[in-house]
C-alpha cells in the first residue's frame, strides 16, 4: 500500500508542475509559477530516484 501512496504522489508532483507551467503561460496573476514547477519537478525526481521507478 506504501508503494501505490508513493506512486501517487509522483502523479501529483508532476501534474502540480505540468499545471504551474501553463499556469506561467496563460495566468494574469502574479505568482512564481515556473519556480513553483521547478520545486514540484525536483521533488518528483527525487522521489522518483528514491522509490527505484
């Protein structure tokens, strides 16, 4: 059960970046998005490299 937690939390890193990407394109607002996208996608990766996916 662990296991299936951790995968869905790389799904989660990595849709959260995919959506603050876009987000940088298209959002009037003002926010760090593609900072953001970069914390979601370092976390992904390292959780990633942790899990041996």
């Amino acid at each position: 059960m662990l296991l299936e937690v951790n995968r869905f939390a790389l799904a989660s890193h990595f849709l959260w970046g995919l959506w603050s990407i876009v987000q940088a394109k298209i959002s009037s607002i003002e926010f760090g998005y593609m900072e953001y996208a970069q914390a979601r996608f370092d976390a992904y990766f390292d959780q990633k490299r942790k899990l041996g996916v």
